[in-house]
C-alpha cells in the first residue's frame, strides 16, 4: 500500500455520500421502495454475518423488521443505496430479524473477516446507531428529539434545532526511541496485550498538544517531532482516531499506574518476529487497529 493512501480498516468507505444538511426525505423514500437498494442489519452494533459475508439484503427484506426499527441512509455505489438498519430492540442476537440466516458477529470479530469495504460500511452504520442511542434529547432545550429523514442527524420538535453527529478526536501515538517503540496495556486488556498510547484531545487543544500531554501523563515520556500519519472513524466509541509518530527524549518511563497497567520499549526486531509468527511475551493489536498500522508503518517504511 503506498503511504499517500489511508491503510486502516474502518477508513475508505466505498459510498459516496450524501449530503445530511439538505431534505433527504424523498430520496430515502424513493431508494427505499427501490429493490436494489441494500440493507444492513445491526444487532447493538453488531453486523448480520451468513456464509461468511456480511448480509446485505434488498430493502424489501425491510417488511420483515419492526416499523420502528430505525434506519439510516449511508451512501450510494454504483447507483444502489445502502441501508443501515437497527434491530437491538430484539432480546438477543438469535431473536433479531434474520438470525436464521447467519449470525449477529461481533464487530471487532467480523472487522477480521470481512472484506475492508464491508467493514467501513457497517462501521458507518454503528457509529451513526450509537451516535442516535446517546443523543435522544436536545442540547438546546431538553426536549426529546427526533431522526431525520436521512437517519444522519436529529431533530428538536420544540426549539427546531438540528443536530448533527460529533465525533470524539482522538490522538493515538508510537513514540519511537532509535530502534525501540514505546507500547503499553490499559488494566481492562489481558496481560501481553500492548498497544500505542493514546487520550482524547481536551477542548483548546490540537491534536500535537495531546499526543505530547498524554504520553507524559500515562508514562512520563517527552516526545518531539510529533507526526501525523494517518486516521481512522473508529465506531466503538464514536471517535476519530489521529494517529502519530513521535521522537522520544530518552527511555525513562513513570507509569501512570491509574490510567496504565503497564509501558514498556519493545525492539523492533521483537516487534518483526511477532509480525512475522514467532511468540513473544507480548501480543500485538490486531490488524482492524490504527495501532497496528501505526506499528507496521513504523517496522516497514
């Protein structure tokens, strides 16, 4: 892959988008009586997987979900339109519309299986279904809201405010000290399981600024030369990951023990005997991760 393109997984949708800000209203209702038109379904997150492929149905496969499940425009390719649909008001997984095809897999299973394309879709789809769960009132007023036509913003009936999906940036960072990178484990991810640092940027605050902050914070590093690589939508918290690429002072490391289980330097000859199947005390993040693509850019200019 050559480094002007975007190497992560939930990145490079293949839909070409359609504008939120205008009144989608009979576009949605005309593509969504269209046959061609594909849907998606997601259970609290989670695509409908059979046969190994995510399960994009035709819109008319739309009669069979509850009238209230809600339903989100995501894109056009190659003049079909593409559907999210959210069915988490079944019980369970097995319960949910079409269990009896395949499967509800979890994300960050499926993310390692599916097709990138497939995967940049669906990530769309969750994030913009996790966006609307935790934003049913208006910031404005107070006042439940409603979806919009097109299922990518709300709306206030009481003060007519629209509102919009945010993301959360995120600066995540592989400080770098000659052939050694800094990597670390939050307490919630099982011994081995070593990551980049990363926090989310404060408000005032440049994405630069947070890398430098947060690794001083979590692990007593000062880095320079902070250089951005690459980014990522990142749909299990409704982020945007900015990954970076940094310079550290020296080794000296003073763990946060709140906010780290652990930091440690790995040598990239560690780092390319994992990468390449030989076992190590330590487990690198998987290939759906901007972390990894941080680490595989940093072993493999």
């Amino acid at each position: 892959m050559k480094h002007g393109q975007n190497p992560n997984w939930f990145a490079n949708s293949p839909l070409l988008r359609i504008n939120i800000e205008e009144d989608q209203s009979a576009f949605v209702a005309e593509r969504l009586k269209d046959p061609d038109s594909l849907v998606i379904p997601l259970w609290r997150g989670d695509p409908l997987v059979s046969g190994g492929k995510a399960a994009f149905l035709s819109a008319a496969a739309l009669s069979e979900f509850p009238k209230v499940a809600p339903v989100a425009l995501l894109g056009v390719m190659d003049g079909k339109a593409y559907f999210g649909v959210d069915v988490s008001a079944a019980p369970a997984p097995d319960a949910a519309p079409f269990a009896d095809i395949g499967e509800y897999m979890n994300l960050r299973m499926a993310a390692g299986a599916l097709p990138r394309d497939d995967i940049a879709i669906i990530g769309h789809a969750r994030w913009l279904f996790e966006w609307h769960r935790t934003h049913l009132h208006c910031a404005n007023c107070g006042a439940a809201t409603d979806t919009g036509p097109s299922g990518a913003k709300r709306i206030c009936p009481a003060c007519e405010t629209e509102h919009f999906p945010r993301t959360n940036p995120v600066a995540i960072v592989l400080a770098i000290h000659d052939d050694a990178c800094l990597m670390g484990r939050g307490h919630n991810f099982p011994p081995g399981f070593v990551s980049a640092l990363a926090g989310f940027v404060e408000a005032g605050e440049t994405p630069e600024e947070c890398a430098r902050r947060e690794l001083f914070e979590e692990a007593g590093v000062v880095i320079d030369n902070v250089q951005y690589l690459f980014s990522q939508p990142w749909p299990f918290t409704c982020s945007l990951m900015m990954g970076f690429i940094a310079e550290a002072q020296s080794r000296d490391i003073t763990v946060d023990t709140d906010e780290l289980a652990e930091a440690r330097w790995i040598g990239k000859p560690d780092i390319l005997a994992v990468l390449g199947g030989e076992e190590r005390d330590f487990f690198l993040p998987p290939k759906f991760t901007i972390a990894r693509q941080l680490i595989e850019r940093w072993v493999r200019p």
